[in-house]
C-alpha cells in the first residue's frame, strides 16, 4: 500500500518526532510504500515554549528519505504539498494532531483531500485537546478532524473526548506503543550512577520529560518528605526542560527542604543519555494528572525500567487520579518494600505493537 505519513522527524525533537520515526519504520518493515512528509518549519521561535524545537542529539533517529515540504507560517507550501501528494496517488493519508496551532494547515489539506483527492484520511490524535486547553481548541479540533476518515486514539478518555466533538465517527483505541530503540544501550546501574554523580546505594526515582503542569511534578515533590521519612533518604532526579517557571519548583523545594534529595538536569535530554538517566533509575515515576498517552512511560518500558504511574497512562491500580502526594508517596514505599518489585513497567497494561497500529491504518475500507 502506498502510504503517506505527515509529522515531525528528525532535525525536531520529542516524543512526536520519536513516534513518527518509529511509525515510519514500521510501515517500512510491513512492506508499505511511505511518502513521510515533514516540516520545513514548525514552529516560530517566539511560540514555541522551550529553548530550541530542534534536536540537539548527537545519535539522531533518522528518516533518510524524508521531504520537508510543510512550512506553518507559509499557506503556499500547504498548496504544493497537497499537489505533490496526488501526484503520488497514495492508497491513504495519515495526519497526527496534537495542537490546534497545527488547525490552518491541516484544514486546508484535509479540504482539498475531501474534494479531489479522495482517499482514507487517518487521523491519529496524540491529544483530541491539549492538556491546557484554551476555549478555541475544541472548536479547532471539531474543524479538523471532522474532515478524517477514521481515527486512532491512545486511551478510553481520548476516545470519548473525540466521541463528544465527533460523535458516530469509528474511533479505535490503540494504547502507545513501546520505545525499544534504546534498549541495547543500557548500562550497568552502578556506572550510571558514578557518571550522574548519584550515591551508589540510595533508591532513586526518575521523573523523565518535558516538566508541565499536568505531568504532576509538584504532586511528586510534597510526596518527597513523606517517602523520606519511611525510607531514609532517597534521590528525586528530575530530567527534562521547565516549561514552566522554574523559580516556583525551587521555593517549593526549599519549602519542603528536600534540595539535598532533588537533582535537576533543566534541559532536553538527548537520546545518547536516555539510556544513562534511566539505567541510574530504580524506578520511573510518572505521576501526570491528565494524560492521553506517554511516551516517556514507553521509554521506560522499552529499557525494561518499572514504572509508578497514574491510571490515566496504564490503567494502573497502583496511582488512582487525583495522584495526591500522599498516595504517591504510599506507592513509592509500597514499590521499595515489597517483597519482589516488578522487572518492568507494565504495570497491567494492554498489549499493543507498532504491528497494530500499522496494520489499522493500512486496512482497507469495506
């Protein structure tokens, strides 16, 4: 089948970069023809949130034959990458959504797609709704996807989201699947440590990512005095840019005192030292307040790392939401006092394969 795959690839950054990549691969691997399409632009530097949306890492995941068509200030380049598009006649479209800065672009191909070209439009919606969603999103997202074909979704929650926006439109739920990429570049516990400057013997927890509101780092902090006081000490490192203030987590830090139990790498962490951070790591703590899908948690899978997570991500029984400090806290005790600790982060959760996820997109219509 002849597919075109429309997202962000290496030079960019993050998880939407890694799952286009690992999606492209897959559909490669099952014998499919790939259009991958990708950005000449992303994003203005005044929007975007961070210091760069430009991967720094120096062992990049490739896409060699990518084409960096789509400009997102330039609405030409919207028009001749849809030219181009049917001058490939593919068999099906994909677009991903994840933000409704994304909304021009993808209406104006979608539109076109629905007028002349006329093929499957598969959405897959990383978030129906950003996590901070603002009163226009909902209105951007029901103008966009409803020009789709049928839609993949991570999660019961993103499903009955999108079932209120679009409702009757075929929705299948495909939980993330598994960042194994990094899976033969991990390390020897002890060593990682001595790299990161982490003590030998202290438990240590990983907060891994992007540090956002939802993503529940402050629920994870004022849960820090409690496992202390349990446990003696152990060590919270926190990997990942603030895009957030970053004064506010260090008076709560100080309010808390537990500075000499934090450490702070404020910075993308690219992909040669993933497997370093997580290697030093007993144990991931995802504690996100809303999530549809994460895949730091896939990471953490992938490098066979347990994972303490809220349901929202695995259905974990482990971290009901609200994920208040106190039941953090009883779940990072319960993890370190148990008799046999689990050997990976699966913590219940439903098994999916970039296989699956392939093979919905690809399937013929009736």
């Amino acid at each position: 089948m002849k597919v075109v795959l429309v997202g962000p690839v290496y030079p960019y950054r993050g998880g939407i970069a890694h799952y286009t990549t690992m999606l492209y691969r897959a559909l490669r691997k099952r014998g499919h023809e790939v259009l991958m399409i990708s950005f000449k632009r992303q994003y203005p530097r005044w929007l975007f949130p961070g210091h760069s949306d430009k991967d720094p890492s120096k062992k990049p995941l490739l896409v060699e034959d990518a084409r960096y068509w789509i400009d997102s200030l330039n609405p030409l380049s919207w028009l001749v990458t849809f030219w181009r598009i049917c001058r490939y006649q593919p068999d099906v479209l994909v677009l991903q959504w994840w933000t409704s800065f994304w909304a021009p672009a993808w209406i104006v191909l979608g539109t076109l797609q629905r007028a002349l070209l006329r093929r499957p439009l598969v959405y897959i919606c990383h978030n129906v709704l950003p996590h901070e969603a603002r009163w226009w999103d909902a209105l951007a997202a029901r103008c966009v996807l409803r020009l789709g074909t049928r839609f993949v979704v991570q999660s019961k929650e993103e499903r009955e989201r999108l079932q209120r926006l679009l409702p009757n439109v075929p929705i299948a739920v495909v939980p993330h699947p598994m960042y194994d990429m990094f899976a033969g570049e991990r390390i020897p516990k002890d060593e990682a440590r001595k790299r990161l400057g982490l003590p030998i013997e202290t438990p240590v927890l990983l907060f891994f990512g992007i540090v956002r509101k939802y993503k529940g780092l402050r629920d994870l902090l004022r849960a820090l005095p409690s496992v202390r006081e349990q446990l003696g000490n152990v060590i919270l490192v926190v990997a990942g840019e603030f895009w957030e203030d970053k004064e506010d987590y260090l008076r709560l830090i100080e309010d808390l005192n537990i500075a000499d139990s934090v450490f702070l790498y404020d910075r993308y962490i690219p992909n040669e030292e993933i497997p370093l951070f997580f290697s030093a790591a007993d144990v991931l703590v995802a504690p996100y307040r809303q999530a549809t899908g994460s895949g730091v948690v896939e990471l953490a899978r992938g490098l066979g790392k347990p994972v303490i997570t809220t349901q929202k991500v695995l259905d974990s029984k482990d971290v009901p939401l609200p994920a208040d400090s106190q039941t953090l806290a009883k779940a990072i005790v319960r993890f370190f006092t148990q008799d046999s600790p689990p050997e990976r982060g699966d913590n219940g959760r439903p098994p999916s394969s970039w296989d699956d996820l392939v093979a919905l997109m690809t399937r013929r219509q009736a």
